[in-house]
C-alpha cells in the first residue's frame, strides 16, 4: 500500500529549563492513503507531541517526516504553513472554533487562504456543513451549538479546503457517549466516502474500535497492533 | 467574509469594551480637530486686527510729539509689518460741542494699517492726490449732511496755519465705513503733508502705529522699540493698541500652548488606553491566533491581522471624531460669534488628525503583531 504519512526514527525533545526531556524517542510509522489510524497512549505519552508533527506544526528534532509526498521537516514555516493549508485538516478536542464567526465563517476561514472568490467560498462552506449535517445552524455562533454541533462545524472547517489528511486529538474527549458515537460515524463515513486519512488521538476503546488499526504510545515508543 | 471583515469581526469580540475605547479614540479626535481649529482661528484671525497693532508715543506723556525721523528705525525692527503715523489735530467744527477727533495721516498707509476700516478705492486714490482732501466716516458725514465735493471748515486751537490763520478748510473726496460699526472710532481724515506744509512744522507726528505679524510677540517687539530711542532725545513708550488687546494678545499665545497640552494630555491617555486593550485582546486571543495559523495562516498574515484590528479601531474612530467635530463645528460658532471670530474647520487639521489616527494605530498595534507573529503553534496551543 502507498504510504501517506511516513515516519522514520523521529525523535523530538522540549527543553524545560536546564533539562533535556525526549518526549519522543525514535518512532517509525507508515499510514497507508484512506487508513483511519487511532493513536492511544496514557497521558503525557507524546500522542499530542506526536500528531503535532505529522500536521507540521511543530517539527522533529531528529528524523524524517514525510507526508503528503513532502519532506516537512526541510520546509520553511511559511511554505510549511501553505502546505499545511494545502493538506492537514485539524479536528481538536475543545473544538477551536472562532467565537466571534458563525459556524458558516468559521469553516470559511481556510478559504481566505485559496484564490476562491467570495461567492464560491461562501459555496464550499456551505457543502461542508452539508456534509457534517449543520446547514440548518449555518448562522449560529459556537457559543449558540452544543458540543457535538461545534465539533461538526469543526470536522466541516477541516475538510473544506479538501485536504487528504485528517488529524485529530481528542475529537470525542469532551463529549457525551451518543454525540461521540456520532462524531465517529462521522469520521467513518469521511474515511470510507471520502478517503480521507485520519490520524486520530484517543483514550477511549470504543473510539479506537472505529480505526482500521491501533497504535499504541508508551514511553517514547511505539507498539502498533491491528484493530 | 473579507480579510476586513475578519478584523471587523474580532473587534466585536467584546463588543462593550470595543466601543468604549471607539468613544474614547473619538472624543480625542474630536477634541484634537475643534482645538486645533480654534487655536488658529484666534492666533491667525484678521479680525484680531486690534491685537496685532501696537501704539509708539512719547515716553513721559503722550502728547508729547515724536520726529519722523523715527517711522524708519521702527519699520527695520524685526516683527514689524508697517508703520504708519496719526497726529492730535484738535480743532472745533462750528461749535465746539460737535466734537470728533481730527488726524493728519498717511491716507495709503493709514487704510493698510486699519482694514477693518471700508473705503473705495476711487475714493483713497482721490484722498492722496488731493492736496486738501479728507475722508470722513460715513456716519459723521450724514449727521452733518456733508457730501464730497464740500469744503469742511475747522477752527484750529492747536495747530494755526503758518501765517498765523486758524481757519482750516478741508475738501471732502469721500467717505469710509467700518466692518464692524461696534467699538470703531469715528475719524476725520486728512493729509499729513498738507498739515505740514500749512502749519510749516515738518518732521513732527504725534504716535506711530505699528503693525506687527505674530500678536503673541507683542511684548518683545514693544521692548525692541523702545530701546532704539532709550537714550536719545525722544523716548518712546510702545504698547498694545490697547490694554484689552495687549491682554488678549497674551490669552491667544497662552490659548494655543493650552490647547496643546490638553491634547497632549489627551493623546497619552487614549495611547495608553488603547495599548492596554489592544495587549488584552492580543493575550485573550492567543490560541485563537495559533488555530489560524494551524489551518494554513502564515506569520506574516496572522501579524497582519492583529495590527489590521488596532489601524481600524483607530482610523475609524479618528475618523468618526473628525466627523463629529465636523457636526460640532456650528455650535462652537455659535458660542465664538459672541467674539466676533469666524469658525471653520481647518483642512491641514483634519489631515494631521488622519495622520495622528494612523500613527496611533501602528504604534498601539505594532508590539502585539510582533508577539503575534513570533507564536509558536504547539506551545500556544498547550496554553488553551
Ligand atoms: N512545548 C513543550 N514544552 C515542554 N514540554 C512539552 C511541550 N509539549 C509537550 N511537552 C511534554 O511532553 C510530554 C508529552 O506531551 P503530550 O504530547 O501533550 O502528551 P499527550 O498528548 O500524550 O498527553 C509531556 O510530558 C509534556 O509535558
Ligand atoms: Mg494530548
């Protein structure tokens, strides 16, 4: 199977004060195109640390990452911004909505980015909250949406550019078990219908169930097993 | 959804606080315009004719003569506009109790010095080259009925004709009016070179008056003056037109340096004000501003927008303020045309308050923008 995302012996370290902690400490992965892959780990594992460098924003301390086809770790922040635009879809576990946007500019908001015009942008956004099943609360602001609504507008914010990659931590962390179960078919019918690759941060069993495969997070490495 | 609009929105992030500090950008700029205005309507209006004249005499007392030989020493001191004379003429028309004042004068210079002071031009002209020609206001000419072309007797008491004759006789070419009837003195008018050929007495006027350019350098140009005839035979005494100008005069420098601090005052509170709410709003944002940057939003353009919100509050309340000074203008006129001062915005104010507006916003929004383009996505995030 082609690999989109491709990890090779990346480490990375954070500096706190006088101390060298390495969060990460040699991981290899390989997410084939249309995978659904659930990252689990206890907490302070690195699964964040770990996501956050396959969306390219933050960058390896030793190793390679690529992904999309690109050598992230050899761009410099402003096309590494541009290719995140490009490809990375981010779904987070308090959502990241804008509260001062509607939910229809909030899943704009990439589009600023794109040569679209207004109309066609204010088009696209609209079939993203198609998708998500949220035409109807086009209007509302996050502050007005339950969780699970604001957590649609946010999988819609993440698709409407069309990127290939989606990467969530937590996206059912902060929800009740039938809105999660929701959100995952959700994410089910985006990787099935879609083929979107999905890179999902999970504590929770049922959650990971939904991935093709598991990969487990414990001290700096990684352990993957089939779902 | 635009770029601005994207701003706009933000600033409605705490809507109440966002117009507070709206108000507050605009009453600045308000005041800035309606002061600024006003500081040069009273140190630049020509209605101020009165403050920027000043009165030379003789030192001991003003009836003392002064030469003429002075009218140029005074004209070469720096300040100094013009210089014309006047003379106590005295004299009675028929009856002593018709009184009004008489002067010899420099007919040309004498309406330069005086333009709140009306005449035609046919009628200056005619006033120079008549030897005997005199003007005479237009009122004091309907109580009498004169009319040009009149002789006007008058009785001299001071000033007797060489050969020893007291009986004047003028030629009326005309007359003059005033602007502003309120406060003129009526003046009959005629040649200073006729009265000194007729009285034989060459050399001698009565005071001069001075015009000078700037008003609030009143003091010192009288200071001047008088100290180029300190130690010679006539001495002189220089000031205001009168007491009230000389006061007024000192008020109008005094109102422009005011003006100025209250607006500095004004512009480093409102500096202050807006760097404070700009800085909250910026560390209020700080995972918003990382999510941006998440979905694709370079630096460059997440610091963009953050200065974009401080440059629209503060150009558009600059501008609001200027607006309303523009709707405030009529009724300061109001009030200012008690002191007979014409109050109209003045366009170089409106522009350096724009210019003002703009500095304002770049220094209030330049350090967030910096900060806001230096956020590092991941740890911003773990902030959340
Ligand atoms: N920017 C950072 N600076 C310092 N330490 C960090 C930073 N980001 C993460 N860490 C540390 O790395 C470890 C893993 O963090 P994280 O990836 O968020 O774990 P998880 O998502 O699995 O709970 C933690 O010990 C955390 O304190
Ligand atoms: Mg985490």
């Amino acid at each position: 199977m082609e690999s989109i995302i491709d990890l090779t012996d990346v480490h990375k370290s954070f500096v706190k004060g006088s101390e060298v902690v390495e969060v990460l400490k040699g991981i290899d992965l390989a997410i084939g195109k249309g995978e659904f892959v659930a990252l689990m780990g206890p907490s302070g594992s690195g699964k964040t640390t770990l996501l956050n460098l396959v969306g390219g924003i933050d960058r390896a301390t030793a190793g390679d990452v690529v992904v999309a086809g690109e050598d992230i770790g050899g761009l410099s922040s402003g096309d590494l911004a541009k290719w995140r635009a490009a490809n990375i879809g981010f779904v987070f576990q308090f959502y990241n909505l804008l509260p001062v946007l509607n939910a229809e500019r909030n899943v704009e908001l990439p589009l600023l980015l794109t040569k679209l015009s207004a109309k066609e942008r204010r088009r696209n956004a609209a079939t993203a909250l198609q998708v998500v099943g949220l035409a109807d609360r086009a209007r509302h602001k996050p502050g007005e949406l339950s969780g699970g609504q604001q957590q649609r507008v946010a999988i819609a914010r993440a698709i409407v550019a069309d990127a290939p990659i989606l990467v969530c931590d937590e996206p059912t962390g902060d929800l009740d078990r039938e809105t999660a179960d929701e959100i995952l078919d959700l994410l089910d019918i985006l990787s099935r219908d879609h083929g979107k690759t999905i890179v999902m941060v999970t504590h929770d069993p049922k959650a990971a169930s939904h991935a093709k495969r598991v990969a487990r997070l414990d001290k700096g490495r990684l352990t993957q097993e089939a779902a | 959804m635009s770029p601005v609009g994207f701003v706009w929105a933000n600033l409605h992030r705490r809507p109440v606080r966002t117009y507070l500090t709206l108000c507050s950008v605009l009453i600045a700029f308000s005041l800035f315009v309606l002061l600024r205005t006003l500081a040069v309507v009273f140190v630049g209006g020509n209605d101020l004719a009165s403050g920027s004249r000043l009165v030379v005499s003789g030192k001991y007392s003003i009836i003392d003569s002064l030469p003429i030989s002075q009218q140029r020493a005074i004209a070469q001191v720096d300040g100094v506009d013009a210089v014309t004379h006047q003379t106590w003429f005295g004299g009675n028309y028929q009856d002593p109790r018709n009184f009004f004042p008489k002067y010899p004068v420099e007919p040309r210079a004498h309406f330069d010095m005086y333009p709140e002071s009306v005449i035609a031009p046919e009628v200056l002209e005619a006033f120079a080259r008549t030897r005997t020609g005199a003007v005479a206001p237009a009122e004091l000419a309907a109580k009498f009925g004169w009319e040009a072309g009149d002789k006007i007797p008058i009785e001299a008491d001071i000033w007797p004709m060489r050969d020893g004759n007291r009986r004047w006789e003028f030629d009326l070419v005309g007359t003059y009016t005033f602007k502003d009837e309120d406060g003129a003195q009526p003046v009959f008018l005629f040649n200073h070179d006729y009265f000194a050929e007729a009285t034989g007495i060459r050399g001698i006027v009565g005071w001069y008056m001075v015009r000078i350019a700037e008003p609030q350098r009143a003091g010192e140009i009288a200071k001047a003056i008088d100290a180029l005839f300190e130690h010679s035979m006539n001495p002189t005494k220089t000031a205001t037109e009168d007491e009230y100008s000389r006061a007024f005069a000192q008020q109008v420098g005094d109102l422009g340096l005011m003006a100025n601090s209250i607006l500095s005052a004004v512009f480093f509170t409102i500096l202050l004000l807006t760097a404070v709410v700009m800085h909250r709003a910026f560390r209020e944002r700080v995972p918003e501003l990382a999510v941006l940057k998440t979905l694709g939003f370079s630096d460059g353009r997440v610091a963009l927008l953050v200065l974009g919100e401080s440059l629209l509050l503060c150009l558009f309340g600059g501008l609001l303020g200027i607006c309303s000074a523009f709707v405030l203008t009529p009724v300061v006129a109001l009030f200012l045309e008690f002191l007979r001062l014409d109050f109209e915005l003045h366009w170089p104010t409106v522009g350096s308050g724009l210019g003002i507006a703009l500095a304002l916003g770049l220094v209030v929004g330049v350090p967030p923008a910096v900060a806001a383009r230096r956020l590092t996505i991941a740890e911003a995030l773990r902030r959340n």
